[in-house]
C-alpha cells in the first residue's frame, strides 16, 4: 500500500501543472433585476450587456479556479409605482440604470479538455463597485401625457456590492491555441444597495456570454 501511495502521490501532485492555464475573453447580454421595489406593482427587466476578460488557472484535470473582471449593466424598470409616499397623486413609473465593475472567483468543474468539448458548472463569489447610477421617474398627467424626469442615484446607492454566482458553460476547440465558449451565469445580491431606504433591495442579473479561450503553458 505504501509503495502505491508512494507512486500515485507525483501523480497527484503533477495534475494541475500539466493542465493549462487559460485567458478568456467574453461579452454577452444580461438581464436584471432587483430583489423588491417598494410600492410596485410589476416590474420589468434592464436589458444590458456585459463583457469581461478572466484568467483560469487548473486546480485538477476536471477543476479550475477562474479569476476575472467584468463591466455589468444592472437595474429595473418598474410600472404602477404609487407616487402617494412622494407627495403625488396617482401613479407613475421608475427606470434605474446601474454600470458597475465586477470582479469574482469562479470555481469551474467540468469534463477534460481533451476531448475537444467540454461541460463545467461554475460557482463562487463576486463583488462590484458602482461606476454610475441613474433615476428616471415618468408620471402619467392626464390628457397632457407624460413627464418624466432624470437625475443621479449614485448617492443613494451602496458603493460596493457582492454576492453569490452560480451557473454552467461549455467550450469546444477550434483548435490547439483557441476554444470558444459560452456561459450562462446568475448572479444573486446580498448586500441592500438602496442608502436610502430600510427595504431589502438586492441585485438579481442573469447574463449570457461567449467568447474565445486561449490556452497558454504547458
């Protein structure tokens, strides 16, 4: 038992260095959304984009540790907004536009590589500091229509949030220095970004992504 040991331990040890290590670059559409608007009665999706770039580095033959970095569109629109609490009458709704910049730290399991394609469910945590944040209001006047008025959330809105991601992806060579690969991530909020109020207000962001992975190393 000891001498199998023995043989297998360089083995082990071995696994993850003769993985490559991998750059990728990925851009996609998103759609977001927020845990609860106060006084809401529907509430839509912001439509976005995201793109990024990320560094993969190989913990085993079937597992990686994928660090990367990522601007996001996140946000909601939200209609039949009760504007009584504003000091109006009648109703009205709200469009929020946040850019953030993103980093996580993905845990990638998936099948080899070496069979040309591989499929790998991601996990782990992420945090992003708010790049810009603004507030459009639209309120229905009667026979006159529509007013709508925009202003800057950004001081109204937490600096930094973070939270848990989890999704799944594949990638296919096109050949021995290029892959393609798409991911489908969702990103769930811990932190109540609104400084403003004590609801619970929690980003949601679904985001659909593809691009090229180049290996590099040995």
């Amino acid at each position: 038992m000891r001498r199998i040991v023995a043989s297998l331990l360089p083995l082990l040890v071995a696994a993850p260095l003769m993985a490559q290590t991998t750059l990728g670059l990925r851009g996609g559409v998103s759609r977001a959304t927020v845990s609860d608007v106060p006084g809401a009665s529907d509430q839509d999706p912001r439509q976005g984009v995201v793109a990024g770039l990320d560094i993969a580095f190989p913990l085993a033959s079937t597992a990686e540790l994928r660090i990367g970095g990522a601007y996001a569109q996140k946000g909601t629109s939200s209609s039949s907004v009760d504007l009584a609490s504003e000091g109006f009458a009648g109703v009205g709704s709200t469009t929020v536009e946040a850019d953030w910049v993103q980093a996580s730290a993905l845990a990638r399991f998936g099948t080899p590589r070496n069979g040309g394609m591989s499929i790998g469910l991601l996990v782990g945590p992420w945090a992003a500091s708010l790049l810009s944040c603004d507030a459009t209001l639209s309120v229905h006047v009667g026979g006159l229509g529509s007013v709508s008025e925009s202003a800057s959330c950004d001081d109204a809105t937490k600096s930094i949030d973070y939270g848990i991601a989890a999704g799944a992806g594949l990638e296919m060579a096109v050949s021995d220095g290029l892959r393609l690969g798409v991911d489908l991530i969702y990103s769930l909020g811990l932190v109540n970004i609104d400084d403003t109020s004590m609801d619970d207000i929690k980003t949601r962001h679904l985001a659909l992504q593809a691009g090229i992975v180049i290996p590099f190393g040995s």
